[in-house]
C-alpha cells in the first residue's frame, strides 16, 4: 500500500470547487417560505438609547421586527456574558444590533430598514485604549481593563510589585540597552465569502447551516440564548469562503439574530451580510502598542527583555483574553532571555468587538520583538540575521515561561535555508541598491508560533473525534473541525488511510453537523491536524485493530472482516484528546510549558522603495518553515504562502481607517488587500523536524505562523533599502514620508 | 422584460427586469451558483464571467446588456465528472483553497489562456490582477495556471 501522508493528493473537494458546484451558504436553495433578514445598526459610536421609530409610511405587516425585549436572555454566550444580542438602551460601538428586520421582499426590506429611526443621545466615545484604562467604564459595572498577564522569568520573578522595578534593575546592570515602541492596526480578515446563515425552527428545534469555523461555538450560544437542550440545536456547516479566525466567534451573534427573526416569523431565515456590513460589524485583528526594552552584552547575547502590552479589545470582551494571551506568549520571540518581564493589559473601547484572526494575537508582540532586534542590531552594527542566530532558542533552552524545549526545534536550520534560498549575505554585503529613483533591500524576521491550545488549554478542552467502520471496508471520519479552504478533509484522509493501512478513496469524511459529530473543539489555534489529526490517527488505529483482529480470527479482506463486524453491531471508535504527560502549565503564574511544541520559520523580503512616492513593492520571498511533517506538501506550502500574503497586506495597506469609531474605508476599494500584481512570487521551503506526538509521523499545526513574519521583514527590508526605521504599521507611503522629514532634520 | 442569451453554449430565454444584475440572473433564475458574490462592486473578480469572450464582472453588467449575447459560467468550462485541464490543474497544484475565488478565477485564467497560451508568470499575474484570492497567497494559482498552459499546448482553446 502506498502511504498517503506525505504525498500532495489532490484536495478532495477540489472539484466541486473547481466545477462551481460546491454549495456555499448562499448557493442553497430557498427554503419554502424563507425571508430575508438584516440588521439595523446604532451608526453612534457611544450613547443612550432612546427609542426606536418605525414610519409609519412603510407596510409593516409583512416585516417581523425582533427587538431587544424579545430576547431572554439577552447575551452572546462566550467568556465573559458582557455583549448583548441587540442592543436596549445603551449603545457600546458604531456598529451595535439594535433591530432585526426580516421579509421575503427583499427589496421591500432594504425600505425597511432605512424606515427605522433609533434616537440616541451621543456621548463622547472612548476610543484610545490607553486613556480608556483610566477613563469611565464603556461597559457599566466592568472595569476597562478586560484582562492582564503578567510574565516573569529570572530577575524579574519576585512577584508581581517587585517586578518592574527588578526588571529596571536587571536592565541597568546591561552593557547595552535599547528601548522602542511598536504599534499595529486593525486588520479585517477579508475572507471572500462574507458572513451568512440560514435558520428555521421545526420539532426538532433549531437548525442553522451557514459559512461557520466552529459549530459548536454556534451550538453553544445557541443552546444558551433558547435555553435549549444540546439535542435541540443543529449546526450544520455549509462548504465555507474562508474564515481565517473571523468566522470564529462572530457567527453565534448572527446565528443568534437569525434563529429570533426565525422563530417569530414562523419561518426559515436567511443572513447573508454584504461587504460593507461585513467588514464594518465582525470581528478585526486586535489593534497593539508594545513598549520593549532589552539588555544584551556588546557582543550581541540578548539578556534582558521588558515588554508591555496594550491590546485595543473593543466594546465587549469575546475572545480578548484569549488572544492577549498569545500575544503575551510570543512577546519574547525564538530567543533565549536570562531575565524577562512581559506585561500584557487588554482596555475596552467604544469599538466594535476585536476577535480572532489568524496569528491571535501573536503577530502583534512578533511585529514588536522582530523590530525591536533591529534596532538592537543597528545599536551594535551587527547584521540582524546574524544577531538572531546567536540568540535563537536551541533544544535545552528556556522560553520566558519556563519551558524547556526538548524536541522539535529547527529555527536555526530555518533562518539558514532562508538565508541561503534569498542570496541574503550576498544581497546584504552589496548593500541597498538604488537604480533610478527606486532602491532595493532585504530583510528577515525569525519566529515561533505555539501550535494547539495554550497551557492546559487542551486538557480542559478534551477534544473527541470518530471513526466509524462502515460497509465495503471503508472509514468514516466524524469530527466537529472543519475545512474551511486549509484542507483539513483532506488531510485527515491522508491521516486515517495511514493508520488504518487503506488507500485513501476507502476514507469518507461526515458533514460536519452538531447532530452527528463529536465536539472535537474549536477549528483554531494551529490545533486542527495536530491535536484533532492526532486523535482520528487513533480512532483509526484502534478500529483497524479490530478489523485485523477478525481477519485473525476467521479471515477474509479487510472489507470482508469489516462487514462480519458490522453484522454484529456498529463498529465505531470514539477517542478523546490526551495531553502527553510532559505538558504542565500553571495558570496562576503563567509558567510551564506554554504550548506542547512550536513551529519555527524565518521569512525574507526584498523590496522596492520609490524614493519619490514612497511606495514598497514586495520583489522576492522567501520562506523556510519547520512544520514537523508535511502530510499534503502542496496544501501546506498553500497554508504558509496565503498567510504570508496577508502578513504583507498587514505590512503595507491594510488599514482600518476610524473617524469617530466610525469605519471611514468599510469597502474592497478602500480597504486594499494584495492582487496577484502586489504579490511576489514566492519560494517556500518546508523543514521537517518531527513532533514525537504529532500525528502522520510528527506533524506540527502551522495554520497561523505565517502570518507573524511578514510585516517585520518587510520593515526590515524597508530599513535595509532606504534608511528609514519604521514602528508602527502599516507600512504606508505617508509613513515613510514622514519618517524621511524626521531623518532630514 | 423578455432576454434571450447563449449561456454556456445553450439558449435561454428569461423574464426579468432588464437591470436585474447578470449575477442575479445566473445564480437565480438560470440557477448557476458556481458564480460568486464577494463585494458588488467590481473589485474582487468573485463573479468574472466571459461575455462574447471578454471577462466582465457579472455583478456591474445587467442582463438586459446581454441580449442575444453569449455568457461563459465556470459551469461551463467543464463538469465534475470532466474537468477541463485548466479546472484540473486547480486541484492537483493548490489553486484552490477556500474555493470561493475558484470560479471567477478560472474564468479569468480561461480568458488569459486563450489571449496568451503560454503566459509567463508576470503575465499571469497581470491576467489575473481583478480577482482576489485570500487563501492561496497566489502562487499556487500562478502554478495552476503554468501547468494548464503546458497541458494545453499551443492550441489556446481549452478543450479537455
Ligand atoms: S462581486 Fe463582482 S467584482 Fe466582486
Ligand atoms: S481560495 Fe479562498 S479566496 Fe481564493
């Protein structure tokens, strides 16, 4: 039998894809009766609400019309129950569901909407996450400190109110020390697909089908917000435009908003949000301002790291600690520190809500530790890369929590594939290259990302998965994680043929529908091949041992022993999550060992810079990325390539502009992200240093990491090109403008 | 309002209103849901159709303009059981992801190929320079493409 891992088998649903007969929620057909719902918004960043009018112009007859006292209880289960359905009196962001409207006439409901009139009384919005920690509560009753970390390691491990002063200590007893500001924007995840659900009530319950990453979360806020028994709650995904973290949390609030329209009009509901409402009403990447101070010794061996934290969280919490988190984790970088401090605050604002989005806070305290060792390589004239190969972390080194890293360490043999593939030495010694009024330069950043929940995120989780022996001696797969475009059906086939010794034509994968499939956890957190691809490789293992054991016992092929089992009864394994015993993390003092493993990658940028205009062109990339075992080379070098392709959008035009918490660029012509032309081509290498509990013989999650390298390099090279040392994204020609005034001074 | 047009090389006639959207009209009454809606302002490329062999957004473009004309569909580049080289070639080289972007650019990719048959990656790039993909960070497209013009050889045309 050939093995399926490590060999490129064309993705399974490529050809509905490519056909253009995979059925995207809004390819469905109407359902008998459906409506059309939407969603009135408040369009006040902050205020009081006072009443709503509906003119008296419009037929309301045919328009159901949900209202905040329609919904008990009226909160979006998730962390903390801060965030309303729809809004009843105050009004917390811009973008606050106060109505929902539904009518078959779409056109009729467009009317509608604009028919209704909220009347609120401003008042002046909170809007810098700094001021908001000392300003009046955006939530009433809730501190606007959402959330707090606090990281400490050698000097600096003398509790929490002698740390600061420790840390300046430790810092003072450097030879050299460099400290720096680094902020990031808002970025929209952009997925093609916008938002959208369809729910309908019958005896059974609920059910909602839409473009979703995690239908269990859509389960659960479902249950919550009906008060209904789990069995009363059917989440089925539809073949899903992307995600990429936004359809993480934000779906519940739809589904939400549809299954009320839903149940009080007596019929099925469709939501499919438009690009504008999209991009102004999810979730976006949490907006930071990191404050970093380092020590190091004047032969460049990094000592010291102080790190400060601020995360811009938006009106109500959803998933900010848990991104805080991550960030606060990846703030010390791939480097070994003797003495680290790292303080991450999380400040509630009159925004909308800031969630998920691939890299989860990571790409934020990279973006600052990566630009930060630039400016401490310029400090002692070093070469960055070679400043960051001294410091890399190595197996037998602690991370800042503590952790000692034991296996599965390839940064080095990274940053050396990386810097060998681009000509980097070379390119470097050259120095920048100007050829008219264009000049040319390269940079790198190295990182890590922790792949599977963070702690002892997974032992909490206990994530289940399935496989089912079914007629003619093939595999069913049941698992609640979903391909939303990474090839998660794919790859779990590849996983499962292997371990079951099938090809992998003989392996099925379940729609992923609450009803049927176990809760194997979020689709998140670089988790999904390595933590639920372990699982459903034991699943499979444990049914093929059955399988082998009647073969044993009377013969026959491995479809006719499977079906003399199946004669007898269901053969089905369903296995849950277990953390190797290694894993220990305490919560209360953020030690231990963060995430079971990393990945480690080093990414290099070339770049243009237009002396005149001050625009950046992308020229060349390259990547090297120890994932631990590629089990679909193609589909993970896709992986590490889109993500880096959204770090460059992040690097260089991806803005969220604001005027008054109000989203001035909610388009696809004013928010940019990269075409084909604004793209380099890529060159992207795979290292594969095993995780010994990864499954397909080591495979690590890379989902995220690409994501956190890009803009640094980026930044790098900038510098490297033209001079000019940049903080704060993005990478904008009016930056660069202003930062060459700065250097003329 | 009564519009009769070639799509995907079959004749049909409609009654709709002439400034009903041609996406509205495929994904509706013609009930070709490959075509995709990503922003309604001509910006993505999500919902590229060739009309009269011209790649248009079929989002800016009302029916009523397409009377007596020919519109292309990804549905009618190749079927699931007959993938067009081009459509194949999607597959086996990671051109797809997500797949929302997939029909509109392949209908692009189709319009480049018979322009250019041997595009180089640059010309690719520009080919492809209206529709967006978020997934795939393009490269694996540009491979897409490069080995569908190899499959195809010299003849332009995509036939499978
Ligand atoms: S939907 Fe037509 S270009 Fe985006
Ligand atoms: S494959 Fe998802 S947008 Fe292109």
């Amino acid at each position: 039998m050939q093995p399926s891992v490590g060999v490129s088998v064309p993705r399974v649903d490529g050809a509905a894809k490519v056909a253009g007969t995979a059925l995207y929620v809004d390819d469905l057909p109407p359902l008998p009766g459906e409506l059309h719902g939407v969603t009135v918004r408040s369009r006040v960043a902050r205020g009081r609400l006072r009443g709503v009018t509906f003119d008296p112009a419009i037929d309301w007859s045919d328009v159901t019309i949900v209202r905040a006292e329609d919904v008990t209880p009226n909160v979006v289960a998730l962390i903390v129950d801060d965030q309303p359905v729809l809004a009843a009196d105050v009004i917390r962001h811009a973008y606050e569901p106060v109505v929902l409207l539904a009518c078959a006439d779409r056109a009729k409901l467009a009317r509608a909407a604009a028919a209704v009139t909220l009347e609120v009384d401003p008042l002046p919005p909170i809007l810098d996450p700094e001021a908001a920690l000392s300003a009046d509560a955006v939530v009433e009753g809730r501190s606007n400190l959402q959330k707090r970390y606090l990281i400490t390691k050698g000097a600096a491990d003398v509790g929490d109110e002698a740390s600061l002063a420790a840390i300046e200590a430790a810092l003072a007893g450097c030879e050299v020390v460099v400290r720096g500001r680094y902020t990031t924007t808002h970025q929209e995840q952009l997925y093609l697909e916008p938002q959208g659900l369809i729910a309908r009530w019958d005896d059974h319950g609920v059910h909602v089908v839409g473009s979703i990453q995690c239908p269990y979360y859509v389960h659960k806020a479902l249950t919550k917000g009906f008060d209904l028994p789990a069995d009363r709650v059917h989440v089925t995904q539809a073949v899903t435009g992307g995600g990429f973290g936004g359809k993480e949390e934000y779906p519940s609030v739809l589904a939400l908003h549809a299954a009320l329209l839903a149940r009080k009009s007596g019929r099925p509901v469709r939501m499919i949000y438009d690009r504008k409402e999209d991009l102004e009403a999810t979730t976006k990447r949490h907006p930071a301002i990191c404050d970093v101070a380092t020590g190091c010794d004047r032969d460049g061996t990094l000592r010291v790291l102080a790190m400060r934290v601020v995360m811009d969280g938006g009106a109500y919490v959803t998933l900010t600690p848990v991104v805080l988190s991550r960030g606060a984790l990846h703030a010390a970088g791939a480097y070994r520190w003797r003495d680290a401090r790292i303080e991450a605050l999380a400040a509630a604002t009159n925004t909308p809500p800031n969630g998920a989005f691939r890299g989860f806070g990571a790409p934020q305290t990279i973006w600052a530790i990566e630009r930060h060792l630039d400016a401490v390589a310029r400090e002692l004239g070093r070469d960055p890369l070679d400043l960051r190969r001294q410091n890399l972390l190595t197996i037998g080194d602690t991370t800042a929590t503590g952790q000692k890293l034991a296996f599965s360490v390839a940064g080095l043999e990274c940053l050396d594939k990386a810097r060998a593939d681009s000509g980097y030495d070379e390119k470097r010694r050259r120095g920048p290259v100007a050829t008219g009024r264009v000049a040319r330069g390269i940079g790198a950043a190295t990182f890590l990302h922790g792949a599977g929940f963070t702690g002892s995120g997974e032992r909490n989780l206990k994530g289940k998965a399935a496989v089912d022996l079914v007629a003619g001696g093939r595999l069913l797969i049941r698992t609640g994680s979903t391909d939303i475009g990474q090839g998660t059906e794919t790859v779990f086939r590849q996983i499962v043929a292997d371990a079951a010794g099938l090809p992998i034509g003989a392996v099925d994968y379940a729609p992923v529908c609450t009803t049927h499939v176990p809760d194997s956890g979020p689709t998140v957190a670089s988790r999904t091949i390595m933590i639920v691809g372990s699982i459903v490789e034991s699943a499979a293992r444990k049914v093929a041992a059955r399988v082998a054991a009647e073969r044993d016992r009377a013969g026959g092929t491995f479809a006719e022993a499977g079906d003399r089992l199946i004669a007898a009864g269901e053969v089905t394994e369903l296995v849950q999550y277990v953390s190797p015993d290694y894993v220990k993390w305490d919560d209360a003092t953020y030690k231990g060992d963060a995430y079971p493993v990393f990945a480690w990658s080093c990414f290099i940028a070339e770049v243009d810079v237009d002396l005149d205009t001050f625009e950046t062109t992308v020229v060349g990339f390259w990547s090297a990325t120890d994932v631990g075992r590629a089990v679909n080379p193609v589909l993970c070098v896709g992986q590490i390539e889109g993500g880096a392709l959204q770090a460059l959008g992040w690097a260089l035009t991806e803005e969220i502009v604001w005027k008054d918490g109000l989203i001035q660029n909610p388009r696809l012509t004013n928010y940019i992200i990269p075409t084909a032309l604004d793209a380099p081509h890529m060159t992207t290498a795979l290292i594969e240093e095993p995780f010994p509990f990864g499954p397909g013989g080591g495979a690590k999650g890379i989902g995220e990491l690409p994501m956190d390298g890009g803009a640094p390099a980026v930044a790098a090279a900038i510098e490297h090109a033209t001079g000019l040392s940049l903080g704060a994204l993005p990478l904008s020609p009016e930056r660069l403008l202003a930062a060459s005034r700065r250097n003329a001074l | 309002m009564k519009v009769t047009l070639t799509v995907n090389g079959s004749h049909r006639e409609l009654d709709v209103p002439p400034l009903m959207r041609l996406i509205d009209a495929l994904r509706g009454p013609l009930g070709l849901t490959g075509t995709k809606e990503g922003c309604a302002e001509g910006e993505c490329g999500a919902c590229t159709v060739l009309l009269d062999g011209d790649p248009v957004c079929s989002c800016l473009v009302p029916v009523g303009q397409c009377a007596g004309r020919s519109v292309t569909t990804v549905e009618g580049l190749g079927s699931i059981d007959h993938l067009a080289p081009l459509q194949r070639m999607f597959v086996d080289h990671g051109g797809a992801q997500c797949g929302i972007c997939t029909p509109g650019m392949l209908v692009a990719a189709e319009a480049l190929l018979r322009r250019t048959p041997k595009p180089t990656e640059a010309e690719i790039r520009e080919g492809l320079a209206g529709n967006l993909c978020r997934c795939t960070g393009y490269q694996r497209i540009v491979e897409s493409v490069k080995a569908a013009a190899e499959l195809r050889g010299d003849r332009g045309e995509g036939a499978a």
